[in-house]
C-alpha cells in the first residue's frame, strides 16, 4: 500500500513538473539544456550563488567566506556553519559546484563575479587558513573555490575608484582587511598563468556575459549588466549616467562606501526576469547623503521583475519602498548569514500590500531564531520556507519556473519542498 502510494505521489509531482520530475526527498533532478537554474549556496558564512545558462555556460555569483577567527563569526548573532564544520565554506561551495554543474567533477567557473569586495562576498584571509598548492596564497572565498574549480574569467567593480586601492592600503598596512586584499591579489597572479582572465564589469553592457556554448539555440537569453560602481544603466540601449558627485580624493567623507559601489545584474531567459545587486544600499539614514540610495535610480532602469534577491541580504538600509513597488516580483530571495537579516522594516516593506497588491513568496537561507524572537510572528507569516539551498529552476523558453529548497543539512542535496509553477509575467505578452 505504502509503495502505491508513493507511485501516486511521484506521479503527481511529474504532472505539476512535467518537464522533469521532482519528488521531496529524493535527490535535485540535474541540469537539462535549455533549463535556466539559479542556485543560491548556504555555507552560513556569506553569499554564494551558481547559476547554469540554458546552454550550460556558468556563472558563479560571489563566495563569501567570513572569518572564522573572529568572535562574532562564531557568536549567537550568526549562523552556524552549513553543512558542518568538516570543511570550509569554499569547499561546501566548490562541492556543490562540482554536484551540479553539466561537468561535474571537472566543472568549469565560465564567470565569477564578485560584485563588491567584503569577506561575506570574496572571503577573508586569516591566520590558519588553508595554503594554495603553490603556497603564494590562503584559501578562502573565490581564492578557495577558483582552485578547486578553475575559473576562466573573473569580474569585478574597478577597484581604482573612488581612489586607486593602493592608497588606500598603504593606511590599512597590516589589518585583516590588507592581508586579505593582498591575498586576492597574490590568487589573481596565480591563477592567470593558468588561464584566468580578470577583467572589471561595464554597466550598461548585455554583451560582456554571453552564452558560450549554444548561443544561436537561444536568443532570448541574455545578461544585463545594471551598475557598477557610480555608473548606472539609463535603461536603453547600453548607456549609462554617473550617480554619485565628484570625488574629493583628500577627504573620505565624500567617498561612496563599499556597499553603494556593488555590481548589478539582471537575466533574461524570454519572458522571465530575475535582479541580482550585492548590498547595494537604498533607506537614507541620519547623516547619509542622498545619493547613498542607489536602489532608486537601478530600480528605474529595470522595472518589473518576476524574482530579485534582497539587497543586502534584506539589512535595514536596503530594500526601499520605491524598489519594491517598482520590481513588484512573485519571489523575494533572502540570503541570511546573521541576526541582522531582515530587519523588520524591512520585512514590512516587502509584504506590504500597499506597495503592490499581488501575492509574492519569500524565501530564506538560513533564517535565525533570534529574528523570530525579536520580529514575532510575522517571520513565519511571510516566509514560504526559511532553510535551506534555494534553486530557481526555469523551464525551457522562460514562461515558468519553479523554486526549490533543498537541505542544507547533508551533502546530497536532497530536495525539501518544492513551490510553483510561477508564471513569468512577460509570458502573458508572448
């Protein structure tokens, strides 16, 4: 009877997936061509995610890696690491690589990108950490996972702006956050003499990522690229506007801070859309000038989308009322690391009929007790699931897709929950 049933349950699930068929419990169906997924990582120790193009190029999204050495990292204020401790966080990343990806084992990083430079995004060098084989740097972050699955071309903001890095680390000389700039620095040199290329993101662009296997087998498919540093995409063409003022290079105060100079992207698959922006910043707060909100100007030039991750891991200077009501999308995606994710504002902002009226679903990495104590009830109430790899799987076409949650708990990637099929909204249009 018991068996029965359970072919009455995965035949269910294949008529509301027909294109493939997944069963809670069982293992993620892998990656088909013509499949758009969007995996976001959970390591507890910052953001990471991996994404496979319809025609299997790929693109690794950040690799945080936070220090371990630090107090906090191991406070109640953060989250603990997923799935154990038996390994680094660039290892739980590269592995999950190497399990999905069309490669497997001998995967391929087509594109990382970095879109800006804290620990929680690159890593953080600290002592104790892991020596790369050639012992010219530690392994931690995109320096951990971009050895042991290679890298063929690495994006970044122009780290010459607002003032060339190196002035600003003759003032840091010997901090934590010098040794980790050098450390970078010293993985780059390495890893281009075995055939990295290194290169700084253009705003505007929808040519600099391109599909690099089976581009002519969908055209519909492309990259654009939003912001990058103070340069904004006008939302034509490939043209681009200056946000922030002049830069004062004897006086810091009027330098934009590492958050505001993240990179944007958004992807299109046909009809479907999907914003990804680092921690770019968008409330203005006491004493902040006024063009700290780079939400606002990004949000305009994109316009609707079906999904977006939450800006700064959904942090109280992010994720502002004009951005919502100007993405509108059907699904939010939190990546959480710390108490400090969401802030309640925050939350409010984003379930807020009053900023869009239609149903959207949000979902989390790794939500923490303490926000539960703290926020209430509304936690639960807004959460469609709060643990867990997150996947947005799109189907062949982009007309729908689905999101899937997968355990984090265990190296198998076995499948928790799966929600959907959402309806991408420019389908309606097709």
């Amino acid at each position: 009877m018991k068996n029965g049933l359970l072919i009455i349950f995965i035949l269910l699930m294949a008529w509301n997936c027909p294109a493939q068929t997944i069963v809670p419990g069982m293992p993620l169906p892998p990656w088909k061509e013509g499949y758009l997924d969007l995996h976001h990582i959970n390591t507890g120790r910052g953001n990471a995610a991996f994404y496979i193009f319809p025609d299997g190029t790929t693109m690794l999204f950040d690799a945080g890696e936070l220090d371990p050495t630090n107090p906090r990292t191991l406070s109640r204020r953060n989250t603990p690491i997923k799935p154990d401790s038996s390994k680094h966080p660039y290892e739980w990343i590269a592995q999950y690589i190497q399990q999905v990806s069309p490669l497997k084992e001998k995967a391929v990083i087509d594109y990382a990108v970095i879109s800006h430079f804290h620990d929680d995004h690159f890593g953080s060098w600290y002592t104790g950490a892991p020596a790369s084989p050639d012992g010219k740097y530690a392994l931690t972050g995109i320096t951990g996972v971009g050895t042991l699955v290679p890298i063929s071309f690495l994006v970044t903001r122009d780290y010459n702006y607002p003032v060339p890095v190196a002035s600003v680390l003759q003032k840091m000389a010997g901090s934590s956050y010098a040794k980790t700039w050098e450390n970078y620095q010293a993985f780059i040199q390495s890893r281009k003499a075995k055939g990295l290329r290194a290169e700084f993101l253009k705003a505007g662009s929808r040519t600099q990522f391109t599909l690099r296997h089976q581009a002519k087998n969908y055209p519909s498919f492309y990259l654009q690229n939003v912001k990058s540093n103070g340069d904004i995409w006008t939302g034509k063409d490939s043209g681009t506007v200056p946000h922030f003022p002049p830069i004062d290079t004897a006086d810091n105060k009027t330098w934009p801070d590492e958050n505001a100079l993240s990179n944007v992207l958004v992807i299109h698959y046909g009809p479907f859309s999907y914003y990804t922006g680092g921690d770019c910043p968008g409330n203005i707060f006491l004493g902040d000038a006024q063009w700290r909100d780079v939400e606002t100007p990004v949000a305009k030039a994109v316009g609707e989308v079906d999904g977006a991750t939450m800006d700064h891991h959904g942090n109280r200077d992010a994720v502002n009322a004009f951005q919502v009501q100007t993405f509108k999308p059907n699904v939010w995606i939190e990546q959480v690391w710390t108490a400090d994710h969401p802030g309640h504002e925050t939350l409010i902002r984003v379930t807020s009929p009053l900023l869009y009226p239609a149903k959207r679903d949000l979902f989390a990495t790794n939500m923490m007790q303490a926000n539960k104590d703290v926020i209430g009830p509304q936690v639960d109430q807004s959460y469609q699931s709060m643990q867990g790899h997150i996947v947005v799987r799109v189907i062949p076409g982009g007309k729908e897709y689905y999101i899937i949650i997968l355990d984090d708990n265990q190296q198998e990637l076995h499948v928790k929950k799966v929600f959907g099929p959402y309806a991408s909204k420019g389908a309606k249009n097709l």
